[in-house]
C-alpha cells in the first residue's frame, strides 16, 4: 500500500529550503512513502534541483501549485477566508479529496486548526479536535493532549479527548490498553476544581484503562502512556519543557567552558553531552497530531530544522499505516454512548 501526504512546503519560518530537504530524506526512508510538495511551483523545483537524490527519487514526489502562503502571525479568520490558495488550504484540501492520507505542516497553529476544521469536519461524536503530541521522559516518551487547541475545555470534551488520545496510542504504540492519567495538582480526589473531578468520574466510568490523576512531574515520570488536560494547562506544560531543555543546555555549556580544565572535561565527555543534547532535544518528538478531525493532519514545530520536519511527516507515515482516523471513527461511537 502506498502512503501518500500532502506537505505544505511554504509553511512554517523556514518553509522550501526545510520541507523539500526534510520529505527527500522521508522518502528515502519509507519505501511506500508518495509526497505531494504544495506550495511555489518554480521555488520547490528549484529546491529540488538542487538535491543530489531527487532525480532517482523523481517517481515518488509531485508537486501542487498554491499561489498564496499564510503567515505565523496571521489570523486564523484570514487565513480562512481569503487565501482559499495558500500552501496550508490546498495541502488540507487533497486530504479532503482523498488524494492523500495525511497533511503536514508548519504553519501558523491557529489558521491550520481553523482551516482543518472547516474543511475536514469533526468525526461524528467528537465536538472539538484536540492536539496531542510526544513528551520525553525518563524512559522513552508519553502523550499529551490538548497541546493547545482548546482552552476552559469541559469534562465530556476532556473524555473524547482521553477516548480519541488512547485510541491513537494503542495502535501507533502497539499498547494494548494505554494508561490514561488526568493532569491535576495533586493525586488525592479532593484535589483539583469541579470541572476535573467531573471529568475523572466520567474517566473512572469509561472503558478507557484510566490511572487517575497526575502531577505535572509525573508527565517526565513516565507514570502513564496518555495525558489529558485541557488546552490551556497543556500548552503551558508544553513550553515549559521546551524551556528547561534550554535552560539545562545553556547551564551546561557554561559549566564546561569555564576554565581550561572544564574545557578539557567537556572534551572527554563529549560522547555523553551529545547523547544528553539529543534526548532532550523537542525536535526528537516534533509532529503533533490534531485529533478528531476526519482525515490525519500532522503539526510541525514552526521552527522546525529538516530533521525535526522528518519527524513529522514520520508521524503522519505512521498515523495512516495505522488507519488511525478508521479506527477512532469506529470505536469513539461505542466508547461515548
């Protein structure tokens, strides 16, 4: 079965130079991989040009003009209604058509959830898509939504947002029955506001595999496979990792260029630095996936390098190996009645 994904070449702060370098090495890398580049026609021809493998590779890619980009800072209103023929639109647009299985980019959060939405619709059941995403822990990684997309999210949207979270695990991961924990303040049950205990009774009378609460330092624990919280506290959460991933860097560089000594411990320890710096590293995880929607959208970091860009056309690879918005349409039905 061949895999085909749309990819918003324009967007994101980097656009054509990361999107083209990142989907060559993604095609190199899956064999039943099929990538249409949206975006400046003669730009990505040119990009492509200039890379030693697109030539062999030449069968695998096309290319989709789109004549308008949308910008980071750019209201998501705007970006709705009057560029109809940016990168992001077309690129969503073919997954609508169904002439591909998944879209990826990274483009403005907010014009790209909007757009989505309008476009693919919600499935049946779901009111509100969420984000969620990869977070690295101390044994690997867990997954988290909503990273964003949703704000004062009541307790029947945080359990689609479980329902949809554990179902997406369980068949990217192979996870039989993933964990499910709610984040809160504290683990006792009177800790945390109505909204969250409301929330963890309708948890506690699903089908989902539900732990209970979770603290915020239980997320690098590793203490469960999904995370749910509302968009607001998610997003924070999100940040704040990014945050001390730099700050421990930025303390470590310091640290080791001291003095002469310390310069020469960092020259003995370089192999351990560089497997620290790549564990912490957000673009190891980069690709968030906007669940609910019916068809697979893949959100790239805005700042995302060619490495961290493949990461997330990996995960839309990996998300429509799976037949992973056929699997959340037939059971969320079941899990909400």
């Amino acid at each position: 079965m061949t895999i085909k994904v749309s990819i918003d070449a324009s967007g994101g702060d980097y656009g054509i130079p990361v999107t083209i370098v990142a989907g060559v090495k993604a095609l190199g890398a899956f064999a039943d991989l099929h990538l249409v580049f949206v975006g400046d026609a003669s730009s990505i021809q040119a990009q492509l040009d200039q890379h030693p493998d697109s030539k062999k590779l030449a069968k695998r890619f096309s290319i989709t003009h789109a004549s308008e980009v949308v910008a980071m800072n750019e209201s998501p209103a705007i970006a709705l209604r009057k560029k109809k023929d940016s990168s992001m639109r077309v690129a969503i647009n073919l997954v609508k058509d169904n002439t591909v299985n998944a879209c990826v980019s990274a483009g403005n959060t907010g014009a790209l959830m909007a757009i989505s939405r309008f476009v693919l619709k919600t499935i049946k059941g779901i009111d509100r898509p969420a984000i969620m995403g990869r977070i690295p822990t101390m044994d690997g990684h867990t997954h988290m939504l909503d990273l964003g997309a949703n704000v004062d999210s009541t307790p029947k949207a945080l359990l689609e947002f479980a329902i949809m979270g554990a179902i997406a695990v369980k068949h990217t991961e192979n996870i039989s029955a993933p964990s499910v924990g709610l984040l809160n303040i504290g683990e006792e049950e009177m800790k945390g506001n109505e909204n969250i205990k409301k929330t963890s009774e309708l948890l506690e009378n699903s089908n989902l595999n539900y732990a209970g609460f979770v603290e915020g330092d239980d997320i690098y624990k590793g203490t469960v496979d999904l995370v749910v919280c509302d968009g607001f506290e998610g997003n924070i959460a999100l940040k704040a990792s990014e945050g001390v991933a730099s700050m421990m860097g930025h303390y470590l560089k310091q640290a080791f260029t001291k003095n002469l000594f310390t310069k020469i411990i960092a020259l003995i320890a370089t192999p351990v630095l560089k497997d620290f710096k790549a564990s912490l590293n957000p673009g190891k995880y980069n690709g968030a996936s906007l669940l609910g929607l019916r068809g697979i959208v893949v959100k790239s970091h805005g700042g995302a390098d060619a490495e961290s860009f493949f990461q997330a056309i990996k995960e839309a690879h990996l998300e429509a190996n799976a037949k992973i918005i056929k699997k959340i349409e037939s059971q969320v039905a079941s899990e909400l009645e």
